[in-house]
C-alpha cells in the first residue's frame, strides 16, 4: 500500500533507530498522546529500537478510553428505549458502563447497530422514518468533522429522528492539563498527526514557549515515530522547546479550514470530564445552540455521574502515563481483555489492551 | 485515535460541496468516501481517508521528506569529527 | 452493486452478494418454500429429499432410505463434525453448501486421513427458498464429489422464521487414517520448521464485503478449497510430517497459539514473510483488522522437520490451493503456546488468540 509500506522498511527504521543513539546522552522522557501511536510503537516494537535511556509514555489520547462511563450509562439507557436504534462506533461496543456493557445489551435485544461512518447512521435515520436513531459521537478532532457533517446535513435534510450523544474531546487542553500536574515527568510530545490534520499545530505553540516542552506533530508509521522521537530528543539535547511538524505530507500550520467551519457550526467547546484526568475546562465539544434538537441530552436527558471506575482499576493512572500497563498488579490476572477492569484494556487503542497483546505471553505472566 | 488511511482518488460523484463523494482506492479495495473536507482534490491524488472521510490530501512532495532528513543525517554522521 | 432480497410472506430474505452471477428466480408463490411441514417426516419431507437431496447426493446408502449408513473401514478411522452457520448463505467465491463439505474434508485431512463418509444434518428456516436450498445442496454435491466424498446419511428439520439464517449445516465425516505416524502437535520438536499453506484473510474479508453494508467494491473471494490433494501428496511422498492444523475462525494467530501450546513449545515467526495480498490487507486496515487473525479456509499450516523444508514446500507448491507456500518460522524451547513475530523493521511482538469478536475499529 502506498503510503504506508515505504514508511515501515527496516533498514530506515534502523537507520532513524541508530541516529536517534547517537545524539542521546542523557535519559528522556516523552509522551506520545495518540493511541494509534501507542498501538504501532507496541506492535512494531519501536520502543525497543530505542536507547533504554529513553522512555516513552503513552498517553490519554484514546478517545474511548477517556468517556466516562456516564456517557456509556446514557448510552444504554438510550438503547434500552423502544423504538430507538442506537449506531456506535465498533470501539465502543465492550467499553464498561456501571453495570453493562453495549455489546451485552445488543445480546439482550438492544437494538444497537455498528456503524463505519456517521454518515450510516444518518442514512439509517431516512430509512426508518418510524425510528428514533442516535449515534454515539466520540473522537478527537479528527473524527470531530465526520460527526458535525452527519448532524448538518441532517439539518439540513430536515430530519426530525436523528440525534448525536456527544463525547467529544480536544488534546490541546489534555496536553495542558497534564504539564501542570505536579510530578509531571514528560519533556517532550508526539503530538497526534491525523488531529492536527484538522487542527493545525498553531495551538501548540503557546504551550511549547510556556512550558519549555519540544512538541513534534507526528505521524503513525513507524518512520514516522521514530523521526518524531529524533526530532523531540535533538530538541532536547540542544535546550530547545518548539512545535516542528514531522508529519508534512498530511499536517499544514493552519489545518483543515472546511472542516474547523463546519466544527464550529455544529459544535462549540465545552468543558469535560476525562477518565483518568478528571474535569478540564474548555476541553471538550458539545452541540452548539443552533443544533440543539439534534443533541441527544436535549431529547433523552442530561449526562451527569461518576466519572471514575471504582474499585482496583488503574486505568486512570495508565491514562495520565504515570503506571505502565504492565505494572498494574492486576495485568494479565484479573484484567485481561475478555474480563476487563477498565477502559485502558477493553478498548483496542488503551495501552493496557496493546501491552496485552503484543507484549504478555500465553499463559499469563507479563514479560520484562 | 485516529486509523486514517492513504488511498487514491479515482473518480468523483456529485457536485454539492458537502454531498459529493469519490471511489478511493485502497491497494485494491474501492470504497466511497466523503470529500467535503478535500475541496481541491483532484482525481489520482491520495487521501487520508477517516471514518469515510477525505480528511487531508498526501503531499507527495513532503512524503519524501523523511527519507530525505534521514539521508542528510547518515551524511552527517559520516563527515569525520 | 445491491444484494439481491426477495419478498417472502412479507419478510425480506437476502439471497445473493453483490458479485454472485446467476441470480435466484424471484418468487411470489408460496409453494416454493420451506414450511414447517417439511420437517415433519411425513410427506412433505418425502417430496423434498425425493426432489433436493436425493438426486444431489446420489449414492448406494441414501437410496436404500436406511436410519443410518453402513460403511466398511479397515484400521484406524478419523472422525470429525462442524457445523456452518454462515451469513450470508452466499457470498464472493464460496457459499456455505460448498464450506460445510471443504471444512468437513479439510479437518480430516488435518488429521492426517483420506476422507470417505460425510453425514449432513439441515436445519431449515421457514420460508427459505427452496431454490436457495437447491443452490446449497447442489453446492455441496459438487464439493463432494471434488474431495472424493460420499454424504451417505443426514438430518433435516425445520424451525420457525426467525431463527436459522436461512439454513444452519452440521457435516460429520469419517477417513482412513493414512499417516505412517500420528499427525498431532505432540510429535512437533524444537527446531520443526512452520510451513504456511498460502496468503491470508481471504474468507473472512470475503464474508464481511457480503454481510457488513460497507459499500465497497472489492475483488476479494474466499479461498474456500479442499486442501485434501496436496496433504495427501505430502504424506504420500514420505515427508514425516508431525502436525497439520487448518486456520479457520481465530486465523493463524489463533491456529499457531493452539498448536504451540498443546506441543509444550514456544514458536517464532517471521511478519515479513507471511503473506497477505494487498486488497485484503487494505481491506484490514481500513477496517483495524489483523489479518493474522481474520479466518480462512483452504489455508493450513504443516509443521516438518527443518531438513524437510525444501521438499515440502516443492510438493505444496505443485497444487493451486497451496502454490503460495512458504516457511514462516519455527519452533523452539519455552514457554507453551508463547508465539513472537519479529516485525516487520525487526523488533518483535507477542502473537495472541483473537479476543472476542473483531470488530472493525475507528481508533
């Protein structure tokens, strides 16, 4: 596949993996804030082409992973409802609520339908008129514009049965929220480069001069990550703290200008609630007031409740990059994918589901 | 987050800016995708393509960069000290 | 490029994916169904094994219209049963009449035997076509009479609409046993090379492009295939071969972690040699598949001593099912069923059993 194949040849990984040596002297420690990153440092095993003096931690950038589980609550509520056909995204489907998981209540009847795009889902809503159908809206900014086309053209469509359950979040202020918590350890960021092709990077600026942390917009192969992880830690040996954009064949500095419109029609930011983060001001979307017929909490009612899992789940201390997967007592015992304890292991993109399947062998023990 | 995949524009459909789709090419596999987001694509350019949507069109002069970058660096690292 | 639906009692009943060529007949009369009726094992069933099943699996046993068959064979006998819930009922390259005979055929081959009875058990939905089920039955007769098969005896019930997809198929099958020594994971050594049968992912990809509207145009067909002729070649040719395994549901992540747990070996593979062509990698990778645990079937892996290597993939390579062999690892000393790939730019992951359902991510 173009695109994608010439960004994984070994000898250039090596090449990249060996140049990244040569300038570290010191150890440093990065976060990669997108889950897609996590999944392919793990899989590709890109962390152990790098100097053991440098660290990687992944961070909360797993959309899924952060919803509060009130939002999953909602989300059956609404699909326990007669008449009611609730579309997900297949990430969502074994994601713990309280009590039940919407994989469990599809099995009990539910009427609850995996969709690809959002776009299904508002054509399932012209092709069953007698149906109220709404879609679960999660992501990042890059799934943000996909989700704001379905509710504007159902807008515009006129269409009376068709809602979005919102559980939209930015990175930026996640970004920030965790460079102000004390004992923050991260020096430097991968920025995710599929959000800052919607975004742009510019945001990132401010955050980089005031925090004195390099941030490099990163792409997802693993040439990619690992020029990212060069870029960062050259950056560092020199004392230096810019945004530099790895990720140039698909991130422009101002973004994708079409879809920060319609964003900004249908959306408008919103505080939110983060598993693992708790709330973060001005660090979500919701529906704005012009579309608040299509918003899901105006027609099934408000989300509120407990953001947190209880119990032992470090989900959330996994989510902040301050425990590795595998160093959870329960990893691989009492959590493991079929019986999950939180978020971080059902989701496919959490690192605790990413460490358990390409680094736990058979049979239980975590590997070192 | 984000599985967005490159793959090639090879037809467009319709005319309204925000309706109109493409067939894009994946190594093979044709899938229609929204181009509401890609208004100066033209056919035979690729595009990442997320949840069903071109979100950004690959530059293929930028593509090269990494191998670039990565050429100029073994260079470096072979110019005695 | 729409599925093909007929109305039946006001019900819609998908018959056909996208790229099948020879269209059902539409129906509009009732008697062209399956009704309770003919479960019954009364008249109406007489009719439909006289008109379906009789004249398709044309064979001594079925004719004499017995409870069961009676067969002869001499020594040690394979034995096996799997059941075919498929959906659609058709779909690019194959079809479940076609799979539930090749799987059948397939699994005693894994054991190392000739298959030679095959019995069939249907159950039927009310309402299905019974030109559907005349497609599926012809199916099967073809496919048995490719492997060399007889079905000499079966079952047929019918359940309510609602419930059966159509039609559910349970094959068992019998073979002679024709491997000097047994084929089983107990007899693979550390050091036993893994021989892969051909590409990957081709069924399940090929399924999904049918049951999911994921409007796409794809070429993908399902490798659906008797694997029996080239098997047989091996066994034939003196090969010691000590473990053969079909990757079905769970594909060849799941396959390998298995077999390497029940031999008490750890195993290592190559990713850069294992292959997958570009449409159903693509295909995976818009979807957040992985395609070493996306199912197939006319795909195996054969487990051979490491100085058998080149001769096993010479004898593979002579049929069209397996001309895609190739070695991709091999087995050593650790922890039982600890399957690692190096990757494709060196480093190496844990290869784990599919989890659960796949289910196409965004993320």
């Amino acid at each position: 596949m173009k695109y994608r194949d010439e960004y994984r040849t070994p000898d250039a990984a090596r090449g990249y993996a060996d140049a990244i040596a040569r300038i570290t002297t010191r150890p440093w420690t990065l976060m990669e804030v997108c889950g897609g990153q996590t999944h392919a440092i793990v899989r590709f095993g890109i962390d152990q082409l790098l100097p053991e003096s440098i660290s990687l931690i992944h961070g909360p950038g797993c959309p899924v992973c952060v919803t509060p589980i009130a939002y999953i609550d909602k989300a059956l509520e609404i699909a326990g409802l007669p008449g009611v056909i609730l579309c997900t995204f297949g990430d969502m489907l074994r994601v713990p609520g309280t009590h039940s998981d919407l994989s469990a209540a599809r099995a009990r009847g539910a009427d609850i339908r995996v969709v690809y795009s959002p776009l299904e889902a508002l054509t399932m809503a012209r092709e069953n008129p007698g149906h109220e159908v709404v879609f679960f809206a999660v992501g990042f900014e890059t799934t943000a514009p996909a989700n704001a086309m379905a509710v504007y053209q159902a807008e515009r469509a006129g269409l009376e049965n068709f809602s979005v359950l919102v559980s939209q979040v930015l990175v930026p202020p996640a970004i920030r929220a965790l460079l102000e918590r004390p004992g923050n350890q991260v020096q430097g960021f991968l920025a995710a480069g599929h959000v800052c092709t919607i975004t742009g990077y510019e945001e990132y600026e401010p955050i980089a001069r005031k925090h004195g942390v390099p941030i490099v917009v990163t792409g997802f192969e693993p040439l990619d990550i690992l020029e990212g992880v060069y870029r960062c830690v050259r950056q560092l040996e020199r004392g230096e703290n810019c945004v530099e954009n790895q990720y140039s064949r698909a991130v422009r500095r101002p973004g994708n200008a079409m879809a920060q419109h319609v964003i900004q029609a249908v959306f408008q930011v919103v505080p939110r609630q983060w598993r693992g983060m708790g709330g973060i001001p001005d660090s979500g979307l919701g529906v704005a007031p012009a579309y608040r017929s299509f918003d899901a909490e105006t027609r099934f009612g408000a989300v509120n409740g407990e953001v947190e899992a209880q119990g032992e789940c470090l989900s959330g201390a996994v989510l902040r990059g301050e425990v590795r997967p595998d160093q959870c007592p329960a990893f691989g015992t009492r959590c493991t994918p079929e019986r999950p304890l939180g978020v971080t292991m059902v989701s496919e993109e959490g690192a605790c589901a990413a460490y358990y399947r390409y680094r736990r062998p058979a049979g239980g023990q975590a590997r070192e | 987050m984000c599985l967005a995949v490159p793959g090639r524009l090879i037809s467009i459909d319709g005319d309204d800016p925000l309706t109109r789709q493409g067939r894009v090419d994946f190594g093979g596999v044709i899938k229609s995708v929204n181009l509401a987001y890609v208004p100066e694509v033209q056919e035979q350019d690729y595009v990442l393509v997320h949840v069903g949507f071109a979100i950004t069109i690959v530059d293929p002069r930028e593509a090269e960069r990494v191998f670039e970058y990565l050429r100029t660096l073994e260079q470096e690292a072979d110019e005695p000290q | 490029m729409r599925p093909i639906t007929v109305i039946v009692d006001r019900r819609e009943v998908k018959l056909v994916s996208e790229s099948c060529d020879n269209q059902c007949p539409p129906l509009n009369d009732d008697h062209d169904v399956v009704k309770m009726a003919h479960g019954g094992g009364g008249r109406a069933m007489a009719q439909l094994l006289d008109d379906i099943f009789r004249p398709a699996f044309d064979n001594p046993w079925l004719a004499k219209q017995h409870d069961g068959a009676v067969v002869e064979m001499p020594g040690a006998i394979a034995f096996t049963t799997d059941s075919y819930v498929v959906r659609p009922l058709f779909f690019p390259g194959s079809d479940i009449g076609t799979m539930a005979v090749h799987g059948t055929v397939n699994d005693l081959a894994m054991c190392g035997a000739r298959p030679q009875y095959l019995s069939a058990g249907f159950i039927l939905e009310e309402g299905l076509p019974l030109a559907t089920l005349r497609r599926v039955v012809d199916a099967m007769a073809a496919a048995a009479v490719e492997a060399g098969v007889q079905i000499v005896t079966g079952d047929l019930k019918v359940v309510e609409r609602g419930k059966a997809d159509g039609v559910y198929i349970n094959t068992a099958g019998v073979g002679k046993v024709v491997a000097p020594e047994p084929v089983e994971p107990t007899r693979i050594q550390a050091g036993d090379r893994i021989l892969l049968s051909g590409d990957l992912g081709r069924h399940g990809v090929a399924v999904m492009t049918a049951r999911e509207k994921l409007d796409l145009e794809s070429a993908i067909e399902s490798d659906c295939a008797s694997v029996l002729q080239p098997v047989l070649a091996l066994l034939e040719e003196g090969i010691d071969v000590r473990c053969l395994r079909d990757l079905t549901r769970g594909g060849l992540a799941s396959a390998l972690v298995e077999v390497s747990e029940s031999a008490g070996l750890a195993a290592e593979i190559r990713e850069v040699d294992i292959p997958v062509r570009e449409d159903v990698s693509a295909f995976c990778e818009l979807l957040g598949l992985d395609p070493l645990h996306v199912a197939n079937e006319g795909r195996f892996i054969a487990i051979v001593a490491e100085q058998d290597v080149a001769r096993a993939t010479d004898v593979l390579r002579r049929y069209p099912v397996t001309q895609g062999a190739v070695e991709i690892g091999h087995f050593v000393q650790g922890a039982a069923g600890l399957v690692t790939a190096s990757s494709m730019i060196g480093a190496s992951r844990v290869i784990d059993r599919l989890s659960g359902e796949q289910l196409p991510r965004i993320c």
